[in-house]
C-alpha cells in the first residue's frame, strides 16, 4: 500500500539484488513502451492538424519534427512502436493459452527484442 | 461479448469492480492495430519531410485517409485502454486515481477526434 507510513526501517533490496530476467524485463518495457508512444501520438496528430492548418503552420511543425531532434524523437517511436507490437503479439499468443513454457518464452523474448530493431532499421531504410 | 452473469449485469460490476470486459476490449483493439498499424505507417513514413503540397496529396486520396482515421480512431482508444490500467495500478487515492482516469478518457478522445478532423479536411479537400 503505497500510502501507509512504514517509518524509518531499512527495506530489504530486491531490484537491486535480483538477477534481471528477460520476463521481467520485457513486461515493464512493453508498459514503458506503450506510456512513451503517448508522445508519439500527440507528436502525430500535432504535424496533423498542422497539415491541415496551412502551409506557415505546417513548416513550422515539419521543420521541428525533422530537425536532428525530432529525428531523434521520431526514430526512438519507432522502436518503441516496434517493439509494442511484437510484444503485443507475443501476448495475444499467450492469451491462446500458447508458449509459457521457459524456452519459448525466452526465445521468443530474444526474437521480440532483436525483431524491433530490424524493422525499426527496415523502415527507415524504405521510408 | 459479455461475460458477466445476470447478478454482475443488474449491479453494474463484477465483485472486484473490475470485469473482464476490459481485457476483451484490449484484445479487439490489439488485434484491429496490427493490420491497421502497417497500413498507416508506410504512407506516413513516406510523407514525413514531403512538401505540404505533396503531404495535403497523399491524405487527400480516400484510402489513405480511411486507414488513417481508422488508425487514429483505434489507437487512441488502445493509448486510453493501456494508460487507464497504468493509473489504476500507481495511483491508490481514490479522487486522484479518478480525476486522472477522467482526464485519460477525456484527452485520448480529444486528441482522436483532432487528429480525424485534420485528415477529414485534407481528404475532402478544404
């Protein structure tokens, strides 16, 4: 409970201490992921609406969005979409009741990571 | 699909207030962005750092429009779905937790409907 006064008293490590597992950390990064899409697309529908707008606006905005950091921004969404929506789909596979045993959980968790930075690379090749 | 009982129906809520409708619709949303996601992305990855004549002519074609309204229409209610699980889980106050729920709902649907609007006016033109 996060709102209970646990007084002065040392906790016992446990982040600190615990060797990082590929679930694990692939479960907070899928989370971390998705929060940090929610800049992605505000970003999204602001060089939108600035399309929409006019020419002024929209130079403006496409200026900012394709200046170094806005690439920066933009290629980290990327990853991030990537790597969402593989994960995703490693989740909709366990929602059939599929791949919980701890071989195909790792390597499927492997094949997610190394998957997103393919495609995030692929599609900034072709774009 | 409802997976409540008559009971759960009549009160409003499972006995953890919490149903599985829920995780139902994040599935129907999961499901719906993977195809939705490819659709839209290669048009935009192409448009990105075009004129504005030339992006105004890539979101003036119907198709392109349609995925991309479409896309919004769904990914924001998917961004809503994965941050209303996130406040429940991190905020205990119960006003915080709920104003912070409302204004979720309240800006993904704004900024879905934002983002439909500026396609709709390059769509048809105006």
């Amino acid at each position: 409970m996060a709102d209970v006064n646990r007084g002065n008293r040392p906790l016992s490590p446990h982040l600190q201490i615990y060797r990082k597992q590929i679930t694990a950390v692939l479960s907070i990064l899928h989370r971390l992921t998705g929060i940090g899409l929610t800049l992605g697309a505000v970003l999204l529908v602001w060089w939108l609406t600035a399309a929409a707008t006019g020419a002024d606006y929209f130079a403006v905005v496409d200026g900012l969005l394709t200046s170094w950091l806005g690439l920066l921004v933009l290629t980290g969404s990327l990853w991030a979409l990537w790597f969402h929506a593989l994960n995703g789909l490693r989740h909709l596979v366990w929602d059939t009741g599929r791949g919980f045993d701890l071989t195909t959980v790792t390597r499927s968790g492997w094949a997610v990571v190394g998957g997103s930075v393919v495609l995030t690379l692929l599609t900034m090749i072709v774009m | 699909m409802d997976y409540k009982t008559d009971r759960n129906r009549v009160q409003g809520l499972g006995s953890a207030h919490h149903g599985a409708g829920h995780w139902w619709a994040q599935r129907i949303s999961s499901v719906a962005l993977v195809p939705l996601t490819l659709l839209f992305l290669f048009p935009f990855a192409h448009a990105l750092g075009q004129t504005h004549a030339d992006v105004r002519a890539i979101y003036g074609n119907l198709w392109n429009a349609l995925v991309a309204v479409l896309f919004l229409a769904v990914g924001f209610w998917h961004l809503a779905q994965g941050l209303q699980v996130v406040i429940e889980d991190y905020v205990p106050q119960k006003a915080t937790r709920t104003a912070l729920l409302l204004l979720n709902s309240l800006l993904c649907g704004a900024l879905a409907v934002a983002g439909i609007l500026a396609v709709a006016k390059m769509a048809f033109g105006v």
